[in-house]
C-alpha cells in the first residue's frame, strides 16, 4: 500500500509539472505572439506545399522548386494550415503542447543519466526543472524552428541513452539495443529538418564513446554502435537528399552557405566582414539586422571593427553606397568579402578565435526578453533603474535565472553518475557552441534549443538522496511509468 500511495505522490507531481509547464506556455503563446524574419518564407514555402504539393516558391508567376531552408519547419506550418486552416495561433498552441512534451524528454534524459535506484527522483528534478524554465516556454509563441529543433534533439539524446545503457553493462549491441539506436539516428535526422545542427548530438556521441571505447577490444562494439547510428541518420535524410537529386540535379543535404532568395544576392561577404568584428546584440541590431532595410552608420561601429582611418574611411564608402537604394549588389558584396580577407590577413586568431570567444558570453549569458516587450538593458544599473524599473526588474530576474540555470547544470554535469553519457552531452554543448560562434551575428536564441538538456544535467544535483529502488529491481530504461 506504501508503494502505490508513493507511486500515486510521484504521478501526482509529474503531471503538476506538466499541467504547469503547459499553462505558462499557453500564457506566452496568448500574451506574447511573435513573428520573426524568417517568418514569410517558412509561411510561403508552407503555403506551396499545402496549395501545389511542392516545395517552392512563386517566381515571376512561376514555381521554383527550392532549396532555401530545411524542410522540417514548411511542412509543420503546412500540416497546422491543413489541420486548422490558415493563421498562426494554432500552430503556437501545437508548439505549447510539444515543448510541454519536450520537458518529459528532458526528465527521461535526466533519469538515465541518473543511478538506477535515484532514476524517478531524478526524472522529477528534470521534468520540474525543464517545464518551469521560460526560454523554451517563450519560443513556443514564436514562428520559428526551435521548439520542434528542442524536441527533436531532446528525443535523439533520450534514444540514445536508452541504448547505450544496454550496451555498457555487457558490452554487447544485442537487437533492442540497436533498434534504441538506430531510433537516435532517425530521431537527430528529423530534427535536422529543424535546425541543421541537431546530428551534432551524433557526432558528440561518437567522439565520447571514441574516447570511452579506445582500446582495441572495443573496437567492434563501437563499430556497432556507430552504424546503427548512422543508419538510422541516412534512413531519415534520404528522402531530402533524394528529392534534392531529382528535382535540383544536386543531392545535396543542407542549403548552400549562400541560399537565398532567387534574384536575391545572399550577403555572404558582408557576413565574412561582420565576422571579424561584431559580437554583441547591439552590434547584430545596429548593423546585421538593417542591411537592405535601413541606413547603416559608421558611428554605430565598434572601435575595433576598423584597424585605420584608412580602413574606416573605405567602410564609410562602402557604407554609403548601399545607403543609396538599401541594396547590397554583388560588387558591394564582394568589396565586403575583400575588407574580409584583408582584416583576417592581418589578425587571424582575432577571426578565428577572438571573435568567436566573444560572442559565447553573448549568446549564452542574456536576460533572453528577445521575444518579450522588455530592453533587456542591465547596464549601467543605476540609469537602466531610473529608466523603467519594471524593465530592469524584469531582466534582470531572467539574467539571474539564465545564470542559475547555467550553474546548476554545470555542478550536475560534475554529479552525474553516468560519465559517458555526461560527457556526451558536454561534448554537444561545446561542439554546438563552437559551431553557432561562426554563425552570422551571435543570437541568444541559438542556444535556446539547450536549455532542456542543461535541466537534465542540472536534475543530478537531486539524484543524490532520497529512496532507494528496491534491491535487483530492473533498471527504468525509457517507459515514462518507471520513472513516476
């Protein structure tokens, strides 16, 4: 009877956290819509496959089949329209509802990375955890593809431990445990329909494991390992590359570094040059977001952003020319892509290592008001306060949780149990960090998709006490209902 009246208390406490995460979801997604730039192509791509079954674009009264983004986050807008009809808010409240299952995911993570007999207090921890934090929560209001990229992650990493906890005991990759991982594979396939980056959770595995399973002996089972991850990986991705084959002569996977629009000049040069310098938000509203929109103003340079007067002066030119009609044409874009070259001759651990140490504060130490009506502007205190009290009083309470969040999952990191499987996730972090350093302009929502999996680390802090399995009892594996 003890058993059931506490398997009934931790049922109870599961179901709070998700009923709580999905009403603080649900809240934002009703108080806090938001529509980004990417926004009209998703809707456009979207609207080709629900009206024509293709994945294109109208070009001068023509279907252009393309190749301009993944097409993960098209084709979730178009089920929503086809489900729902047109407009935005219902596809808000399915993100509520998968982000809400994406903390599940993150308490399973949590579980298996937990020791067996600490698993459901763990599992707790992170569901809790995960489901209160509110940078996922928010980006469920926007039209954007980071809460089905945060669940598709969060999926493959749940798969993955849930096959290698297989294999570690008895060094065997026996049919479950490859249906466990081939799963991964699929499950990190579809979410780089999302967001591109999310095999990384791969490749982690694969480098951590490389390092665990280095002696020859183990050889075959990481040979193993690595194809049923791999296999699961093609299965998902061949039909895009397939299709790309067929329809583009190219079977490429991912679009090209310079995909853009057609008759669009993509601004890969101006991007070299801003990667050389700019590593703060400031920097990305003043200067990256008003390319082809706005004036752009040498004032708004930081110093370092030119090495001469010389230097400043042809940015000035540079800058007026595509002052005159907002357009970046080739040659603009070329004499930015020289400026490129000739600032990272000059000073190339500044490019390479210096710029991208910048932007890891940037991107990962934000009060992240990015969707909400707040300036997120901390400094200097005393005149932010005077400013707008509830401005500062706002975020600076997020900058505090960001923060917290970051710490516990570092001490949980340093906790867990289970050393490959925080090893893999600490590999990810920083692969993904090193990666999204050399995007265009350091976004604090290019970790967003994170914050899951930090809660999962953060939940082995609770993984320490509380009461233990009962002798012999079968390890939780991936069944929700071990866990509560």
């Amino acid at each position: 009877m003890r058993v059931l009246s506490t398997a009934a208390r931790r049922s109870g406490w599961a179901a709070a956290a998700l009923a709580l995460g999905l009403a603080l979801r649900l809240w934002l997604v009703g108080t806090y819509p938001f529509e980004a730039g990417d926004t009209p192509l998703y809707e456009a791509l979207a609207r080709s496959l629900v009206a024509h079954g293709s994945y294109s674009l109208e070009v001068d009264g023509q279907l252009l089949p393309v190749n301009v983004r993944m097409p993960g986050y098209p084709a979730f807008l178009a089920a929503s329209h086809a489900l729902f009809g047109p407009g935005f808010q219902p596809v808000r409240v399915a993100q509520a509802v998968l982000d809400t299952l994406t903390c599940l995911l993150a308490g399973l993570v949590a579980g298996l990375l937990a020791p067996a007999e600490r698993r459901r207090r763990a599992f707790l921890a992170g569901l809790w955890l995960a489901a209160l934090c509110p940078f996922c929560a928010s980006y469920a209001s926007a039209i954007l593809a980071e809460t089905p990229g945060a669940f598709f992650t969060a999926a493959a990493v749940a798969l993955l431990f849930a096959g290698l906890r297989r294999v570690e005991p008895s060094g065997r990759v026996d049919g479950r445990s490859a249906a466990w991982l081939t799963a991964a594979g699929v499950a990190a396939g579809f979410g780089c329909y999302f967001r591109p980056e999310t095999p990384l959770v791969l490749v982690a595995a694969g480098l951590a494991l490389a390092l665990r399973w280095r002696r020859p002996a183990d050889w075959a089972r990481l040979a193993r390992v690595g194809l049923a991850l791999g296999a699961g990986l093609a299965l998902a991705l061949a039909p895009w590359v397939a299709r790309n084959a067929l329809v583009l002569g190219h079977p490429q996977l991912l679009p090209p570094m310079a995909a853009n629009l057609p008759g669009e000049t993509s601004p890969v040069g101006f991007n070299a040059w801003t990667d050389t310098w700019l590593t703060t938000i400031p920097e990305i509203y003043e200067i990256s977001f008003k390319v082809e929109d706005e004036p752009l103003e040498v004032a708004a340079l930081p110093a370092w952003a030119c090495d001469s007067p010389e230097e400043k002066a042809r940015v000035a030119e540079l800058f007026a020319r595509h002052n005159k009609d907002f357009t970046l044409t080739p040659d603009l874009d070329g004499a930015f892509a020289q400026l490129a070259r000739e600032r990272t001759a000059r000073h190339p651990l500044r490019t390479w290592l210096l710029v991208p140490l910048r932007r890891v504060p940037t991107m990962w130490l934000s009060p992240r008001v990015d969707l909400l009506p707040f300036s997120g502007q901390l400094l200097p205190v005393a005149s932010a306060w005077e400013d707008d009290p509830v401005d500062f009083s706002v975020s600076a309470t997020l900058f505090a949780l960001n923060v917290v969040y970051l710490v516990l999952a570092a001490f949980g990191s340093w906790r867990a149990s289970w050393r490959p499987g925080a090893a893999i996730l600490l590999a990810w972090l920083l692969l993904r960090t090193a990666l999204i350093t050399r995007m265009p302009g350091p976004e604090p929502r290019y970790v967003v998709v994170c914050f899951p999996l930090l809660a999962a680390l953060a939940a082995q802090l609770w993984a320490r006490g509380g009461p233990r399995a009962p002798a012999g009892a079968a390890p939780a594996g991936l069944r929700p209902h071990a866990l509560v």
